[in-house]
C-alpha cells in the first residue's frame, strides 16, 4: 500500500493525518515500525527522547487555549504537563492502540495498570483463578478500601452481578496453559459482568482477547512489549465498543489523578522495542513450542535406556504449555484463539525438589530470574517468589536464541544433575 511522504517524512501538523494515517490493512511489523510516522516533527529517524516534565504555552495570548477535556478540537499532540501526557508515552501509546486494536494508555508498572482497572471498575466481585500471585496482592489492597470479594473463576455464573469481573490471565502464569476466551466472555455478559484479560503471556500476533469478547486487555509491558528487561510498563487497551461509552476517557482521566504514569526513558523505549516485537515473539513462540515438543517426545518416548529420552526421564516429571492442551486443540478453539502461535513460557516439573533447586546453576544460557518475555532465555525455580506453587516447578521463559542451543543446554544440565544424584545416592 503506499503511504504518503509526508507521513513518513514529518509534517510541521501532525494533526492532519490523525484520523486516518492509512495503516489498517499493514501487517504487525509495518505498523509498530510505521504507526507513530504521524507523530514525526523533526528530521529525526529514530525518535528523540523528551524528557521536559513541563511544556511552553504559546507566546502567542491570541493562542492561549485552557486545556479542557471535552474540547473536540483540543490538539492531540501537544503537552501541558508529563502527569497528563508526554511526547514519548503518547508515541508508544499510539503503536500499542494500533496493534492490541483498542485504545491504549500506559502505566508505571503491569500492577498499577491492574490496580487503575479495579479503580475504575469498582467491581464488587472478581471472579478470577489462581495465577499471577501480585495481582492476588492488588485484589487484597484494594479490598481493604472497597470490600470487593473474590470469588473462583468457574463459580456458577449466577454468582455473578451486573458490574462484576471476570478476570482471565491466558496463557497462564507460571505454567503457560490456556484457557478459553469466548466461553468466559458469554459467562460474564450473560450476567452483566465485564471480561478483563490479562493477556501478558500472549501479546500480539499470538493472540486478540477483543476477537472473543474481551471488554479491557490488560498486559504488563515489562514482558514482551518491553521484550529486552529493561523497562516496567504496564498497559491497559480498551475495546473500541466500551471506548464509544467513554471508558478510555475515564481511564485517561482517572490515570491523571492516580499519577501512575510511566516515565519519559520507558516510553522511549518501549518504542525502540515495539519496533521488533513480532519479529521476537514470533521466533519466541516457535523456540518454545519446539522446547517442548523435544521434551515431551523424551518425557514419554518409549526409548528407555540410551539417549536424550534416558536422560530427561532420570530427572524430569511433567511439562505444562499450551501446545500439550490435545483435547482444546482437538476441539477447536484453543488454535483460533493462539492463531498466531503457543506462548513463549512454560513450566517443567522436576522429579525431586533439589532437581528444581539446582538445575538453574547448570545452565549456561539461561540467567536465573525472575519475570520473563526478553530476548535472553530465563528459568526460574518459582518457588523464589511464588510461595503457592509446588516446589519442584520451575519457569521457563524462551527468548530469541537458537532453539537447539536451548535444548542442548538443558540436554548437558540434566545429565549432570542426573549424575549428581547417582553420586548422592552411593555417598
Ligand atoms: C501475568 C502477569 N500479569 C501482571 C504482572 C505484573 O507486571 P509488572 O511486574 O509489570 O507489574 C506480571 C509480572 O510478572 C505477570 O506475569
């Protein structure tokens, strides 16, 4: 498709390809490269970094307009003050609107983004399932003010009021497992309720909550949108449906006075990010899902006494991902849902707990961490900072690196753990 030079070159007023800066129909990469060609001023290539808290009014007294929210012809792109918006977060928060395919605002932290949704929601019930442990940490610091209760995520629908949640997290954190969407959705608007999704473990092209439902998505930024660990971000897109009620502008609203914005060096960095975001998660998700095929052929290979099979079956247990879930993808709705590929995370179960302890010191290309969607591949003996799992799981999370060098790391750090403990055994 062409696009005009001087959306790609800059325009002294940016205002006038606001509306229609002609990239719906461009693929993933071409608009988180192009969706912000709109916002270009100088001759800058790669976007500068603003870091003014403040911004001029005009010189101009003719000029002066109060800022006023309901004003129609209030310009987009000009800043007052960096609590309300600022020339690198509105950059980044153009790209995600275009790509989660709703309009989006952006948070200090996946959390705080969690905590202004309950804000504005005041639901009086969340019905959600185990989970991240922090957002189990918000439900319970919000409650002190509202009472809000929680209930379990496959409650009869009839627990559930008008004004409720229903709060999904899929792919599942820590275990990567998936959840149906559409069905959660029906359950929660036949009762007036509102579906949120936590779509962190399944950022585009992975997947689209709005296609099955969805009233918010929620992600933390930090993961994947982020995609190098180097900045917190948390995000919530709202479905163009629930923007025309004015839920958007009550977020934006409402964000200005919580004052849990993202600072100007995240937003610029997060569009440096956006800018390879599918390319990441695509070779992300095909690294994993081939992890896990490898391990799972060994796990239950009828091959018992020589090879990798051998050796993952003296120490490995279980495996949960996505691309396991035979019967979801036997029915149907787990591929549509996933159409753009499996989460990039999983979790393994060792067959003893000092396995899990000490299989993160073996590794040689795995950093042993916590959080997960960067480029470097990270494992993470769970039981560090979620003390509700079991503690012989251990999180997996893959990034770009190549798949056979993974498996060849994990293949050498089972085998030595295997031998440790054949050491143990005879001491
Ligand atoms: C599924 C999920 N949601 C939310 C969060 C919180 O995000 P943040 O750490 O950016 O606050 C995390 C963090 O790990 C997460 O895994």
């Amino acid at each position: 498709m062409a696009i005009s030079t001087s959306l790609v070159n800059g325009s002294e007023n940016a205002e006038e390809h606001r509306p229609d800066h002609g990239l719906a129909n461009l693929s993933l990469s071409s608009k988180t490269i192009h969706a912000d060609d709109y916002l270009n001023k100088g001759r800058d290539v790669a976007p500068p970094l603003h870091v003014s808290t403040t911004f001029r009014y005009n010189r101009d007294p003719d000029q002066l307009k109060a800022h006023r929210k309901e004003d129609p012809d209030e310009p987009y792109d000009e800043h007052v003050y960096s609590r309300h918006t600022a020339p690198n977060t509105t950059r980044f928060e153009a790209i995600l609107s275009d790509i989660l395919k709703g309009p989006a605002l952006t948070y200090a932290s996946g959390l705080s983004a969690f905590h202004a949704l309950l804000v504005f929601l005041n639901p009086k019930r969340i019905a959600i399932r185990n989970g991240y442990h922090g957002c189990h940490g918000v439900i319970g610091v919000h409650a002190k003010l509202t009472g809000l209760k929680k209930l379990d995520i496959d409650c009869p629908a009839e627990e559930l009021q008008p004004g409720d949640i229903i709060h999904i997290e899929t792919p599942l954190n820590p275990t990567g497992s998936a959840y149906n969407l559409k069905a959660y959705a029906e359950k929660a608007h036949s009762r007036g309720a509102f579906l949120t999704v936590d779509s962190t473990f399944g950022p585009p092209p992975l997947q689209d909550p709005f296609l099955w439902g969805a009233d918010v998505v929620m992600h933390s930024g930090t993961k994947y949108i982020g995609g190098h660990s180097d900045l917190l971000c948390g995000i919530l897109a709202v479905n163009p449906a629930r923007a025309k009620e004015g839920w958007w502008d009550k977020l934006f609203e409402e964000r200005l006075f919580l004052g849990n914005v993202m600072g100007s060096m995240e937003g610029w960095l997060g569009v440096r990010s956006l800018r390879t975001l599918e390319l990441r998660v695509e070779r992300q998700s095909n690294n994993a899902t081939k992890l896990v095929a490898w391990l799972n052929f060994a796990l239950h290979s009828e091959e018992s006494v020589a090879g990798d099979a051998k050796v993952v079956k003296a120490v490995l247990a279980k495996i949960d991902h996505a691309s396991l879930q035979y019967e979801d993808i036997k029915e149907g709705w787990l591929l549509k849902q996933m159409a753009g590929g499996f989460g990039p995370v999983f979790s393994i179960t060792m067959k003893e707990q000092i396995f899990a302890r000490r299989l993160p010191s073996k590794l040689q290309l795995f950093h042993h961490a916590t959080s997960l969607g960067g480029v470097e591949s990270l494992i993470e003996w769970r039981t560090m900072t979620d003390p509700r799992v079991d503690t012989r799981l251990l999180r997996v999370s893959i990034g770009v690196e190549g798949w056979e060098d993974l498996r060849d790391d994990l293949l050498q750090a089972f085998q030595a753990l295997s031998e440790e403990s054949q050491g143990d055994s005879k001491k």
